[in-house]
C-alpha cells in the first residue's frame, strides 16, 4: 500500500474575498449548489480570490443546503469574515453574487483551518 503524502489527498480549491481566515472553524456562505456535494473530511485549499494567495488548508466538517431565508443568524459567529449580522452578510453576498442570488439555495460549509 502506498504511503500518503499530501500529493495523494485530494484538494478543492475555494476561494475567498478575505485575505485571512481566522484559525480553528469557520463557515462559508455559497450561492447555489456547486459545494452541495462536500462532505465531512473533504480537504480544501483556501485561497483569496484576487492574489491567489494561499490562506490556509481547511477539513470540511458540515454541509448544509438550504434556503437563504432559512440560514441560522447563530452560524455567523463562525463565518470567516465574522458578519454579525445577517444584513451585514446578505450586501456581502450582493457583492459577490449580484442581486437575485436569494432566488437560489445557499451552501453552507463548515470547515476547521488546518
């Protein structure tokens, strides 16, 4: 059996408007289902969107789907940028996603940065 190495282990790319990620676990707010199909030790790599920076490694530990209207305003203390509000986290997603974008189901992953 081969040993493991990291060359092995299978990683996602994400990416992210931040340019730091607190340590321990975070969550992440997707528009749409692109990360629906995560699952608990699913391995990231985290990046910033415009340097390509790299952040960090993450584990997912959770993912849930659902409405943006259903979304639990007590998982924002894990958001990686540490909206405390989900207004504060919907202009946030405006800017990403553009308007409309409550239309559709939202993803949210938990991950631990490694």
């Amino acid at each position: 059996m081969p040993e493991i190495t990291a060359e092995l282990i299978d990683y996602r790319v994400m990416h992210f408007k931040t340019d730091a990620l607190h340590p321990g676990l975070n969550n992440t707010v997707r528009s749409g289902l692109k990360w629906a199909d995560l699952g608990p030790g699913d391995r990231l790599e985290l990046k910033q969107t415009d340097t390509e920076k790299l952040l960090g490694e993450g584990e997912v530990i959770f993912v849930e789907t659902m409405p943006w209207f259903e979304f639990p305003g007590s998982w924002l203390r894990f958001n990686q940028n540490t909206y405390s509000t989900r207004e504060g986290l919907e202009q946030a997603m405006d800017r990403a996603y553009g308007p409309g974008w409550q239309q559709q189901p939202v993803t949210v992953v938990f991950f631990w940065v490694l």
